[in-house]
C-alpha cells in the first residue's frame, strides 16, 4: 500500500519535515530487523479524531521493547502525548498512527548493545488495506507454503520488524499467485493467521479464532471483536482451528488495525458459505464501525480524543 506522505513526523524528540526524518544506512535495525512497532488507526468521530484503543497500543509497543531489551528513552506518558501531537500537527481528520522504535547507528555486531532506541511516531492517512471494496464483497486468499513462526524461535507476542520478514513471504506468494492475502499455517498444519492479521471463522453460530498459545499476534483489533461479539451473546471459542474449517465454514474473516474487519470470500478458489460477506461478519462490523458514528456505545473508552490545535 502506497504511503500518503504528511506534513511532519516526530522523530527522536522533535517535529521533522517529512523528508528530514532520515537516518544513517548503518542504522543497525536495517541490518538485522531489531525495530519494534504498533500501528493504530485513529477515525472521524463527532467529537474529532479519534484513536482506536490508543493505551492498549502503547503497552504492547513496551512490552515488545522489553522482550528485546531495547531501552526506550521516553515515558509511556510522554508517548502517549507525542501520539496525540503528531495527529494535530499534521492537521488529519481519520487515518494511520505509526510508533516505531528501532536500534540505531553505532554498532554492527549482532547484539546492539544497551544505547537508547530511536524513535520515531508518524500519522498518515489510510484508506481499506485490502482494497476498495474489501469491506463489503472480502478478499480472495489462499493458504501459504509458508508457515507461521514456531514457539520458541522468536517472540510472536512481540511486534517486531523481524518478525514480519514471515509475513513478507506469505503475502508475496499470495499476490504473485492472484490471490490479495495468503494464511500462514502452524507448526502442526493448524491455522495460524494473515502476513498481517487474526482470523475468525464462523461454523453453527459460533465464532472461531485460533488461541494465543498457537505463536500468533495478540491482536487488539481480535481482541476488540472477541468482546463486542460476546456483549452481542455470540460464543466465541478461542482454540486450535484445524485447516479443514477453512473450508467447511459458513463465514471467515481478518481482523488488524490496517485490515479492519475484512470477509474472506474464498480460499484456494473454494467458495466461503455463499461466497459473500456472511450475516454475523455484517452484524461484527456493523458494531465496530459504530463505534466510530456513534451508533455503538463507547463503553470501555476504546477512544481517545485527539483535540487541541497543533
């Protein structure tokens, strides 16, 4: 997806031109992927621009930093702010928000040593990541030569750029082979996610989505549907998804901040139930997307208001 360039980015403390925001071709994460990452959308509300559940964000952003004890020189506050100032700076309604922390100049060895990350925080605006009309008709995909990463290879609950170099195979297969998205197995041949999203399946009214435990993403926008669907008094069963259900099911979709809730209308060419987006897909983005119009009450303060003038 083509990036939409803004006005400034944050970077390392202060607000850059866009084209000033650069750094050395040593910067050690080009060599070896250490960067760590979140991405968030932020919505047209009637109260302004909104961030979609913007805290929950930040404290994976951390987490992730601790798992590769990359030492990051700002307090979750401080961040939380610079989100807000970056989205008002660069004057946008609705759109994308990218934190990104990343081991620097200084060092070629594997280990990057104890140095502070760099850090950067950039807003644009984003439309559908799948496609124009993905939200309603879905996406074609197929399952991937490529398997997800094992247990104990390298920490899936981290969003890590080296993690994504998986994700980069997945997607590239599915593309060059006419599909929009591929699914990465599991070690064991069960169903694991995206290149960049969770996945439900619908079968006899209850909602599928394969378990934490199985090396996948921690996904917010997963986590987000699993309760919305259980305030609705959908059952949600969180566990290992053989690939038969790929094929068997009456409904399937991703979830992702980028993705959104996108229907998968076929896999490997095989039709998902009527081969459109199902009922109970509708009825989950129907109370996502209300969020965002007002129509779904923001109960738990997902939102957070971006205000202020820049």
């Amino acid at each position: 997806m083509a990036i939409q360039e803004s006005k400034y980015i944050w970077h390392n403390g202060e607000l850059k031109d866009w084209h000033a925001a650069t750094v050395h071709v040593l910067t050690h994460a080009l060599h070896y992927g250490s960067s760590i990452f979140e991405g968030m959308r932020f919505y047209a509300t009637e109260k302004g621009p909104c961030i979609f559940r913007l805290d929950c964000h930040l404290k994976r952003f951390y987490e992730s930093a601790g798992f590769y004890r990359m030492p990051l020189n700002i307090e979750l506050a401080q961040l939380r702010e610079v989100c807000l100032q970056v989205i008002r700076a660069n004057e946008l309604e609705s759109g994308y928000l990218r934190p990104l922390a990343f081991h620097g100049y200084g060092s070629l060895g594997v280990d990057p040593g104890d140095r502070p990350a760099e850090l950067m925080v950039a807003a644009i605006a984003m439309g559908l990541y799948l496609g124009a009309e993905s939200r309603e008709k879905g996406v074609d995909v197929c399952v991937s030569s490529w398997q997800r990463v094992a247990p104990n290879t390298i920490p899936a609950a981290a969003k890590a750029g080296g993690n994504y170099l998986s994700s980069q195979l997945i997607h590239m297969e599915a593309v060059r082979n006419g599909y929009t998205e591929g699914i990465g197995l599991l070690q064991d041949g069960s169903v694991g996610e995206g290149s960049g999203e969770n996945i439900f399946l619908v079968r006899e009214g209850k909602l599928y989505t394969p378990q934490l435990s199985d090396s996948i993403l921690a996904g917010i926008t997963r986590d987000s549907v699993i309760q919305l669907a259980r305030d609705m008094g959908h059952e949600v069963v969180e566990t290992s998804i053989p690939r038969t259900m790929l094929h068997n099911s009456e409904e399937i979709f991703f979830t992702g901040t980028a993705a959104e809730i996108t229907p998968v209308r076929t896999v490997d060419r095989d039709p998902v139930g009527s081969g459109k987006r199902g009922p109970l897909t509708k009825t989950i983005q129907d109370a996502f997307f209300g969020l965002f119009d007002g129509s779904t009450e923001d109960r738990r303060g997902w939102l957070t208001a971006v205000g202020g003038n820049a």
